[in-house]
C-alpha cells in the first residue's frame, strides 16, 4: 500500500514551526480530468512537487504537477500496476507490477525506471520498514507477505513471511520496524501488525476490522493504523502494537480511504453519492472540521464518487489531493488547499432597502467548528456606484459570542454591496460573504419631443431629448428601433446634454419609428428612460396610361380614354415583404362620388403595381371616374408604416 512518507526533518519541521504554516502561500482548490481508467495508488512527491497515480486498467503511471498537469505517462510493462511507494528522500518510487511479477522501481527525477525486482507471484502493494522494502502479494488462496533487502547488491527475495488468502495491502509509519497488512475485499476484513526489526516479520497481534477494507494507513508516530472498512459506517483506530481498538474518526458509510499527514491530521473517505466524500480531522478529535463533497460531473443524481485508496497529502501537509470518478467513468484528480484549517462561515445581513445619504446597520455572524481567536478582525469592503472597485471600511471586530455589527452611511444609491470577509490563519480557512442593499436614488428629468406625429415619407425630423438636474452623469443616449423585423433598434447619438440639458439628433423617417432617449442613472439619480413613438408615410405615386389625352374639366386632370381602350394604372410606393396597395374606385353620380370598389394589389419588389380597367366601356362613355393607390396599415400587408392615401386621378371615356 501507499506510504506518503516524508523525511524526520520535514517532519519535525511541519509539527514544530507554525510560523512556517502561516507563511505558506495560498492556493486556490483545483480539479481537472485524468487520462486513467482505473485507480490503484497515489502518492505524492514533495521533492519534486509532482503526483503518481497508478491505474491498473490502463497498465500505466501518470505523473502530474501539483495543478494536476500530466507531465508524463509511464507504460512500458506496467500491465496490472497498483500499489506504490516513495522513499524516504522522495527519490524512488516502488511500484507493484501485479501481471509482471515485479516490482518497478523508477527515478523519480527523471520519472524513468531504472531497475526491476522479479518477485513473483502478483505483488500488490509495498512499504518500507525495518530497512526492507515488503509486499503483499498473491492470487486467491495463495496471499502472503515478502521482502526485497535493498541493503543487498543482489536484492534477494524473501516470500512466504505471512499467510492471507490474497494478496494483503502493507503500510508502515516511516522509519518504523512495525509492519500493518490487512486483507481487502473480505468480510469480516483481518489485519495484522508484524515486527520487521530483525529482518523477518514477527507476527504481534491480529483483529477483525469490519468488512470489506478498502484502505489502512499507520500514523506518523506508529502507534495507531487507521482502517476504512466499508463497514462500520465509521474509520476506525486501532493500536498497531495488540491491534485493540484506540479510537475512531466519524465520518459517513462505506468508508474507503485514509491518508494521514506527517503532522497527524486525517483525511478520512468514503464512497457516498449523497453525503460528503472527504472528512479532515485533527489527531485524536474524532469529529471532522472540515468537509468536501464532491460535484456532479456525471449524467446520474448523485455526486461523483471517491475512488478506493485516493487521498495523498503533500510533506508540508499544505495540500491535500483526492481522485473522484462520475458515473461516465471520467476520473478527475482534485486538490485541496489547507485542508486542515477548520471551515468558516461568515454571514452578512443587510437591509433590502436603504435611503441614500442615511445611516443603516450591517450584522452578521462568523462560526468555525474550532473557536475562532479572541479579537478576530473582519474587513469590510463596500461596493456601489461611485467605488466600482470597492472601497475599504473600517475593520470590525467579532464578539465573544460571533456575531459583530458595523453602521454605515452610504454615499451612493443604486445596489449597494457590503462584503465581510475573515482572512484565516493557521488554524481557520478563509470566509467571506456578502450582502446587497438597494439605496433610493432621486427620479430624473427626461424629455424627448415629436410624441404622436406623424410625418411624410423621408422626412428629416428633428428630435431632442432634455435631462433635468443630476450628479455627475450628463450623458443621455438616443436609440431609434424602426418598426418591422429587419431593422434593429439603434444607437443613433450618445454625448453629453448642452448647457441647457439638451441632446438632439435629425433621424430619416421612412418607417414608423420609436426613438427613445436613455440616462443610465449615476451615484444619486435612477436610471430614466423615454420614448416618443412617431408615424412615417409612405411615398404614394401613379401613372395613367393608355389614354389618347388629357383636359381640364370641373375642376380636375380628367384623363381620356376611347370607349375601345382598357386604362393602365400604375403604382409605385416602397417594397416592403408582403405588402400590397388597396386599389379604390369611385363613380361619379348625380352630384356625389360613389365607391364601387376597393381592392388589394400586390406590390413586386420593385415596389410597382399595375391595375388594368377592363372590360367593355360603351356603356361607360360620358361617366366621370376615378382611382387612387392608399397603403392600409395592418391591412397592406404590414404595420411597419403609417396609412398613407394617395392622389386622386380622374378619368372618363369617349366613343
């Protein structure tokens, strides 16, 4: 099984210096996906600050940067790969080469093998103690412990030290002469502590650890190994020297993996969809104070999982790494940053509302499962309008009982924001939180001219929009948005309003149009807008033709025609999609024009209609007629412009 070690001195150096805690730098929590189908071991190599992760499935061991880059993909003859282990100086990785028979030992410099023990027989997993590298290895029916003496130029082997029914997962505390094995997968799960001072294990105590092991590490100091059993629903302690129970950390069902830091803290796992997968507990406290639930990055309800054996610290227990998969098989490696410093949780609660200008009252609460120090301090940053970037306040000190308040006078209405933030310290993680309070803002002056007009087609048409008193914003915008689908709603002028609060802009009219004039507000004025919806005309023209000439008569153009011609009218407005011209026809009959018809034309996209008047005109020599072209808006075709009539045109027939 995996090691983690770390030389005595950075030990010492981890459990002794809390101003170098206090120094290390931050780093954000991270995650990203691994090129694994499997997980067998991790361990982590402070050295050279990079990550090994076997993946039995794949026959490999990917190597990563502590950001969870892959550096490097070790697969030459790692078929079956799974337990790994470093030495002391991080400068070799032993790893167990299950359908090799071997053990690889890789350089972990170069990340290259430089070396082979042919061990037989399916090693599982390693560990160092007693100055001997030991595995567990083994099919069914045939597991046990054995040995390689690195002391040795020929690395002789040792099998057959201890019996189990497969091969048994190893670990031991660095530096140690205790030897802790212990049988996956069964129920009830055996384990076992050996003596290895002599060079041979010596069985010292045995014990049940609840059913199905999926993980065990010894504690830095040697005295305890704890288990992660699938069952019970808890990691269990026992001594390593009679294996008696000494404790247990709670955590949550199916545990699977433990790793434990060179200062004592443990990073307990458990397998849960539906619960948190990562529990930090400090030495000897058996409630955690801190927690990680993993996301969902599946296509399933439930969290993505923890793999079994997938925790690994770094030396300077700084950061803690952990291996998820989802339920489409994706593994992810995850890193955690000073996980041992107990959650925090800062709560802001402001006002919903605020008047600009007057004081008003934050409170909040700040809480961590370990007591916070006495005099905690809390920044305070307001955000608004005026100080985008934010403006530091003073800082606020917690009460004994965690709550704290501060009051404040806000310069700027709009949304205001007040974060509070603790900064941590080597025994709190960071927290901050934040609330938002809507400030009032005095209602502008705005104005824009032209409402309700309607003008002829093209028309230049003058529009300016008036902004009455405000703080320091003078700039007014004016958008014009045509009528119809095709044509978008456009900036047409922005700029600051003249000495007498006006903007103006000349906009073409050819279509129905809203134009509308916009202040987006500053520190103490609401954002205002206004708009003026004015009507466009269209552009009417007709021809006649066919006639043979054209007199003056009561009043009017008559045009005329011989009683054996059919009239041509022709019609010419703007093409918009769809449109059509109504055509009206009217009679002339004892002192009063009469209509005999109207009816829809379309227009082709050149924007011509032509109506034809056919028939036999006999009967119609010495009637008065006549005809014009209008645009119906909404009956047209479209609504894009205003109803338009055209001209008049008169004609009669003559024999």
């Amino acid at each position: 099984m995996r090691m983690r070690t770390v030389t005595a001195a950075t030990t010492l150096a981890v459990l002794f210096s809390s101003a170098a805690l206090a120094a290390t730098p931050a780093y954000a929590d991270t995650s990203g996906p691994l090129p694994v189908k499997s997980l067998g071991d991790i361990v982590v190599d402070g050295a050279h600050q990079q990550v090994f992760i076997s993946d039995p499935s794949n026959g490999k061991i990917v190597v990563t940067d502590y950001s969870g880059n892959v550096l490097k993909q070790l697969t030459t003859n790692l078929s079956g790969v799974d337990g790994l282990e470093l030495s002391a100086d991080s400068g070799t990785l032993y790893a167990a080469v299950q359908d090799m028979d071997a053990i690889a030992v890789i350089d972990t410099a170069t990340d290259t093998e430089t070396t082979r023990y042919p061990v037989g027989d399916k090693p599982l997993s390693v560990a160092l103690a007693g100055g001997k590298l030991w595995f567990g290895y083994g099919a069914a029916g045939a597991g046990g412990i054995g040995s390689v003496d690195l002391t040795s130029d020929q690395h002789e082997v040792t099998l057959g030290q201890a019996g189990f029914y497969s091969a048994p997962a190893l670990d031991a505390a660095p530096g140690s002469d205790t030897l802790v094995a212990g049988q996956l997968g069964m129920s009830p799960a055996q384990i076992a502590s050996y003596d290895v001072s002599s060079g041979t294990a010596t069985r010292l105590a045995g014990t049940d650890a609840g059913s199905n092991l999926r993980d065990l590490q010894v504690t830095p100091d040697g005295k305890d190994v704890v288990v992660a059993s699938g069952a019970p629903y808890y990691h269990q302690v026992f001594k390593t020297a009679d294996l008696s129970e000494d404790g247990k950390y709670t955590s949550t069902a199916y545990p699977n993996a433990v790793a434990i830091a060179p200062d004592g803290t443990v990073a307990g796992g458990s397998d849960a969809s539906y619960d948190p997968d990562v529990y930090i507990f400090r030495p000897g406290t058996a409630e955690a104070v801190r927690t990680y639930d993993f996301p969902n990055t599946g296509s399933t309800s439930g969290s993505d999982e923890l793999a079994d054996s997938a925790l690994a610290w770094t030396p300077d227990a700084s950061r803690l790494f952990a291996v998820s998969y989802n339920s489409n098989g994706v593994y992810s490696l995850r890193e955690y940053d000073h996980p041992a410093r107990a959650a925090t949780t800062v709560t802001v609660n402001a006002p919903s509302t605020a008047t600009r200008a007057k004081k008003l009252t934050v409170t909040g609460t700040v809480s961590s499962t370990v007591a916070l120090p006495a005099g905690a301090q809390l920044t305070v940053v307001r955000t608004d309008l005026e100080s985008p970037n934010g403006k530091a306040l003073p800082a606020v000190t917690v009460k004994a009982d965690g709550t704290y308040s501060f009051t404040d006078t806000p310069p700027a209405g709009g949304k205001v924001t007040y974060k509070v933030s603790y900064a941590g310290d080597t025994e709190h993680a960071a927290a901050s939180a934040k609330d938002t309070v809507d400030v009032s803002r005095a209602k502008p002056t705005l104005t824009l001219n032209n409402n309700g007009k309607v003008y002829t087609y093209g028309k230049d048409v003058k529009f300016t929009a008036h902004l009455g008193t405000t703080y320091k914003n003078r700039t007014v915008e004016i958008w014009a948005d045509p009528f119809g689908s095709d044509k978008p709603n456009k900036l047409v002028k922005s700029g600051k309003v003249d000495s007498h609060g006006n903007l103006s802009v000349v906009l073409d009219l050819k279509r129905d149009t809203k134009v509308t004039a916009k202040f987006t507000g500053d520190a103490r004025w609401q954002p205002r807008s206004v708009s003026s919806s004015v009507g466009a005309k269209v552009s009417i023209s007709m021809s006649v033709s066919r006639q043979y000439k054209t007199k003056s008569a009561w009043g009017q153009k008559y045009y005329v025609f011989h009683k054996t011609k059919n009239p041509l009218f022709t019609t010419k407005m703007p093409y918009y999609t769809g449109r059509a011209q109504r055509f009206d026809f009217q009679v002339y009959y004892q002192g009063k024009w009469y209509s005999d018809t109207s009816q829809y034309f379309g227009l082709a996209s050149s924007g011509l209609s032509q109506v034809e008047f056919t028939g036999s005109h006999k009967d119609d020599v010495g009637w008065r007629f006549r005809v014009r072209s209008d645009y119906i808006n909404g009956s047209s075709g479209d609504t894009v412009n205003s109803t338009t009539y055209g001209a008049w045109k008169y004609f009669t027939f003559t024999s």
